[in-house]
C-alpha cells in the first residue's frame, strides 16, 4: 500500500517571532499612549537605573517599567501601596510572552491618593520625634538678616518684602527656588541646608531666622513641601524657620516640623519682625512707667528719710557735750595719775615697815640649825654609849638566862627520863634543843659583838664618844679601838681624802 501524500492546506505558517511582533504591532497601534490608574505594587528599583512595578486593581495586574532615560520626568517617586495615573505606551516583551506598559510619567491619583499618602509620611515621621514640641526653638526677638526661601518670581517675595520694610526694615537674603513642579522638594531642601551650612560673620551674612513661603495652590501645587526631603532638611535646620504655605486653611508637613507656621507669607514676615511703631510705643511706655516707678521709689525713700531724721537726736548737741565729757575725764586723768602714784607709793613704804628682817630672820634661823646640830654631834657619843652599855648588859643577862634555862631544861630532863621511854624523850631533846639553838643564833645575829667579829672597830674618843667622821677627828688626838677581844689606843695623824669619801689615817 502506498504511502497517502500529504494533504495540502491554506493556514498560513508563521514563526514564533513573526507572532511575537505582530502582537507588539497591534498592541502598540492599537492603544498607542494611553493612561493607567491602579495601586503600585512588586516595586523593585535595579542598579541599571530601571524601575519594575506592577498596577493592580481588583481584577487585573498590569507589569510597568520605567527606563533610566525616563526616571528623571515621572513626575513623583514611585511607592508601593500608591494609587496613580501611569501615563506611556502598551508593548511586550516576547521573551516571556507578556505585555506592560512602558511608563514614561506617574501622577497621584486624585486628591485621597495624595491625603492617604501625606498622612502615612507625617505618620512615620511623626513616629521618629520630627515634630514633637522640644525641638521647636524660639524665634529672634529683631533679627538682622533674614533668609527667604521661595520663588523669585510672584506676589509672595513682594509681599514679604513690603511687609518687613513697612514694619522694620531688615536685610533680605533670597535663596530662589521653583515650589512646585519635578525637582523642586530637592531644590527646597538644599535651600535650607545651604542656608543653614552658611559660617556667622563670613562673607554672605548668616540669617538670623529662615522664611520658606509660597502662594495658595491645590494639593497637587503644594506636594513639594510635603516631601520627605523637605521635611527632613526644616527639621535638621538649625535656624529658627518659618513656614507660610498655601491659604490659611492649607497644611503641609513641612509645617509640623518648622518652628512656626504662618497662615501666609505676608503673616510670616509679621511674624519674624516686631512692627516698629509697635515697638517704639511699647519702649515709651516701659520708659514712662520706669520712670513713674522711680519717682515714686525716690519719694518713699524721701519720706522715710525724713522720718528717720525726725526720730534722730541733735547730732551737734550730742558731739558737743561729748567733746566737753572728754575734756573734763583728760583733765581728771591728768591731776589723777600723780595721787594715783604718791598714794601707791605711800602704801608700798608702809607695807615695807610693816615687813621682818629676812636676812636677820635667815641668820637666826641658820645659827639655831647650827646649834641645835652641834648638840645632835655632842649628844649622840653619850646615847650610843649608853645604847651599847644597854645592849651588853641585856646580852650578858639574855646569856646567864639561856644557861640557867639550858641547865633547868637538862635537869627536868633528867629528871622525866627515868618516867618516859627513851624514844619520845630523845624527840622532845631534839626539839628542844634546835629551839635552843635557833635561839642562841638570832641572839648572835644582833648582838654588837658579832659586828667585831667581823673585823670592823669602833672608834672612840678618850672620854668614850664615839666617832662616826673622819672630820670630826683632829691630827694628833688620841683614839681609842675597840675590837672583839680587847681596846687599843691609838694617835691620829690627819685626815686623806679617798676618791669617794674620806678615810683617816692611824
């Protein structure tokens, strides 16, 4: 059976990239530029400078791209979370069979996009202390120069410049930015900075407080003083700063982190410089009541004076009866002094009349020391004497007692020896006799001959006195020695001094 030829058809045949540019084709020419609103979502930024999101809504999600060369004119900074109106071209990427929108400029979506978006910022900021009250700091009471950040171009530098010249001429420094449009929170932050950055007493002066002011507007007009940036560099300015933007009723972040918010820039310039009249007036004022004050001070002082010299003695009369009293005391002083001395004098004589001898008192009494000492020296020979006769009898009776006692203790004891037993008898012996024998040596202890024994002599003149110095004794005079077995006489030859005492020589 032969093989059926293939059956021949009209499809045209194409390629996958013939298919891929023609729906590109028709995609591009179909929508052409068109305008997107939906919720950026998936946003990714890349090192090559593209941006990739994707624009959701509740039932569909469109991928965007925004090229590098596009980045600059979006119009705003893309976030997640954002509802937008995307303006660009419908294309595709035919490597992965999708379309998306090459997005070339974004704009909030209406004004509750932009509210939703103003209050989650002021939220976060909020959150980081940017706006809380301690950071505020007080305004300048007259400042010498004042910086304005705004438009060069408008009614606003017109207006301040009329008001702070009509209230107190001030030096004006203005820093030109745009306030509205791509680019101008940037612009507005680096005024702020720049002005802040300037060095006191440099070549462009450095004010003394900041004013960043701009006309009424929508809330699109206004969005550059509600960027971050913005909010940011008024709050790290170290310049007291002023912000009037917009209408009284309108409020932007950049007001939550100044120092002070004016309703509007011609309020801003009110606010930074005191009215000079205003001030004028009030510094008459103060004068006047300064003056008031000090005249009414000055008169209760007057009149206190017043009292106090009224309640005060006659000064004059007071010092010269003083001065009298004083001459009167110098001239009692001057007779007072000599019968002051005569009559000191007169009691001083009679006191010394009235005084004893004391040299007579001293020689009387020194000649009765002596006599009374030569009697001691004459007396005391006759006591020892007597003393040592007392001694010897009372020694030799003391000696014939102890005999006697001795024999009568032997004959008693000779006597019971034959009624008690020999042991207790030679006991009672012994006893007694070492009573005996302590007896006999106390009595030899204190007995004046046992002192003899010893080798020492008393000495004696030949009436019996005895001689107890050697300046008592005189060369040539006659001694007597007693020793332990006998007397012997003697002659002194005189009196040698030894190293400690004197020692007379026989």
């Amino acid at each position: 059976m032969n093989d059926l030829a293939p059956l021949a058809s009209n499809v045209p045949e194409y390629t996958v990239s013939e298919i891929a540019g023609a729906v590109k084709r028709t995609l591009e020419g179909q929508f052409g530029r068109v305008r997107v609103r939906g919720e950026i979502t998936e946003l990714k930024r890349y090192p090559s400078g593209h941006i990739y999101f994707s624009l959701k809504d509740e039932g569909a999600k469109l991928a965007g791209v925004v090229w590098k060369s596009a980045v600059r004119g979006l119009g705003m900074v893309p976030e997640n979370g954002v509802e937008v109106i995307a303006t660009g071209r419908i294309s595709s990427y035919a490597e992965r069979s999708s379309y998306q929108l090459i997005v070339e400029r974004i704009e909030y979506a209406g004004a509750g996009a932009l509210l939703a978006r103003i209050e989650m910022l002021r939220v976060r900021l909020a959150a980081e202390g940017l706006f809380d009250g301690g950071r505020k700091r007080p305004l300048p009471l007259l400042p010498q120069v004042i910086g304005v950040v705004t438009s060069e171009r408008g009614a606003v530098i017109q207006d301040i410049r009329t008001t702070i010249t009509r209230r107190f001429p001030r030096t004006l420094l203005l820093w030109p930015v745009p306030v509205q449009g791509e680019g101008a929170g940037e612009r507005i932050a680096a005024a702020i900075a720049g002005f802040d950055a300037l060095a006191p007493g440099g070549p462009v002066p450095r004010p003394d407080v900041l004013i960043v002011a701009r006309g009424g507007g929508s809330l699109e007009d206004l969005m550059a003083f509600n960027e971050e940036v913005v909010v940011r560099a008024a709050a790290a300015c170290r310049i007291p700063l002023i912000s009037a933007v917009g209408h009284e009723t309108d409020t932007t972040l950049i007001d939550f982190a100044s120092d002070r918010r004016a309703p509007t820039p011609t309020a801003a310039a009110e606010i930074a410089v005191p009215a000079r009249a205003d001030l004028i007036a009030d510094l008459e004022h103060k004068a006047a009541r300064l003056a008031g004050g000090l005249n009414r001070l000055a008169q209760e002082r007057r009149l206190r004076l017043s009292r106090a010299e009224r309640g005060l003695p006659d000064l004059p009369g007071l010092l010269g009866t003083a001065r009298q009293r004083l001459d009167d005391r110098a001239e009692r002083l001057v007779l007072a002094l000599p019968n002051l001395a005569a009559k000191r004098r007169a009691a001083l004589v009679a006191a010394e009349r009235r005084l004893t001898d004391l040299p007579a008192m001293l020689r009387a009494s020194r000649e009765r020391v002596q006599e009374r000492g030569m009697r001691l020296v004459l007396a005391l020979p006759n006591v020892v004497a007597a003393r040592r006769s007392a001694v010897d009898l009372c020694g030799h009776r003391l000696v014939a007692c102890l005999r006697h006692a001795v024999a009568r203790i032997h004959t008693d004891a000779g006597r019971t020896l034959g009624r008690l037993s020999p042991a207790p008898v030679r006991a009672g012996l012994r006893e007694a006799r070492a009573k005996l024998d302590g007896a006999g040596a106390r009595l030899e202890s204190v007995s004046p001959l046992a002192v003899l024994q010893r080798g020492y002599a008393l000495v004696s003149d030949p009436a019996g006195h005895p001689l107890i110095s050697a300046a008592a004794v005189k060369p040539g005079a006659r001694l007597r020695l007693r020793f332990a077995d006998g007397e012997v006489g003697a002659t002194a030859d005189g009196a040698r001094r030894g190293d400690r005492q004197g020692e007379l020589a026989l």
